[in-house]
C-alpha cells in the first residue's frame, strides 16, 4: 500500500484543515503575499540557467500558502495580483482571456468561498516546476456541509512571472451568485 504523505511538511504554513495556522502567521503570510504580487515581471521571464524550473518550484511552494490565506481572509487584490495581464483561465463557465473576463464571476465565488462561518481547505497540493496542482473545499463550520469544491492547475512562472494558466474545474452546491453583503466583504485593488 502507498504511504500517504502530509502534502504540507516543508511549506510555511498547513492549510488541509480548518484551524491549523496561527493568527501571527496569517498576517505574516499576507504581508509576504503582498510583496510577492510586487514582483511580477512585465515580461513573462525565460526558463533558463538564471532562473531554472528548480527555482520556480521552491518560489511556488513559498508563494502557496500566501494564496491560501489571502483566499481565507477574501483579498481579491492579492489574487488578482498573481494573475498575469495575458491570463487563459480554462473551467466550465469560460474560457477566459486576460483579467476583466472572469473578474464579476470571480469576485462571486471569492465571496461564497471566504464567507464568515465557512472555511475554505486544501487537502491536497502538488508541486512539478512552474505548475501547481491542488484539490480545495469549503466546509460550513456550523453543520460541516460541503458549500463548493474544486479542483485546479495553475501554471505559474514563480514570483517573477506570476500566473499564465489555470485550469478549473468547480461545483457550488448551496449557492452561484454572492449577495451583495458578501460581495462588500471583499477587497479589491
């Protein structure tokens, strides 16, 4: 039988359950998310001797957390921050090009998923060179219903380049559309 492994053992922080990341630590993440949007070249950097694939994994794996935390805490402006200008955004609703196309759409599921008395988790998470695989959940905390879930691939270039790709595929079980006041709860640029 296969060993399960804890996909989280050498990131900062482990975001596969509910409560496992400590208050410091969230604000931490989101002060290092912010400074990683920062360093999105204009160009889509070379994958060369200077920056090998070995690199864009290890700033992918230091990246995710921060990810994670800017989806809990509803920072649309941290996560449109890793989306390169040229983004192709595959799931059921697009495709997408560039970030005005999926931005409204996008914005609903942010405030679904980052809703006070619902917490989103990561169960899995896997890494190969500049992409990032990963399985998610939202789970009501009061009656542990399943309110959405996906899976996603993420082509990302590292810090430097950011997000090109990403390949979703999602399903909202209790609601599509966000209302308004959850909406509001949702910080953008």
């Amino acid at each position: 039988m296969i060993k399960r492994i804890n996909y989280y053992k050498d990131l900062d922080a482990d975001y596969s359950r509910p409560n496992l990341v400590p208050d410091e630590l969230k604000a931490q993440l989101i002060a290092k998310g912010e400074a990683i949007v920062k360093q999105m070249e204009a160009e889509l950097p070379v994958i060369d001797e200077n920056y090998t694939l070995e690199t864009i994994e290890k700033e992918n794996k230091e990246w995710w957390p921060t990810h994670c935390e800017a989806l809990r805490q509803g920072r649309g402006d941290i996560l449109t921050g890793e989306y390169r200008p040229d983004l192709v955004y595959f799931c059921q609703d697009g495709p997408y090009r560039g970030l005005d196309q999926q931005k409204e759409r996008e914005q609903h599921w942010w405030a679904l998923i980052a809703q006070p008395g619902v917490t989103m988790c990561w169960p899995i998470v896997m890494f190969w060179g500049e992409h990032t695989f990963f399985e998610w959940k939202c789970v009501d905390d009061e009656t542990n219903e399943t309110i959405a879930k996906g899976n996603v691939t993420w082509v990302r270039r590292g810090n430097r380049g950011g997000c090109y790709l990403k390949t979703e595929q999602l399903t909202f079980y209790r609601d599509v559309f966000a209302p308004d006041e959850l909406l509001k709860l949702i910080t953008t640029a």
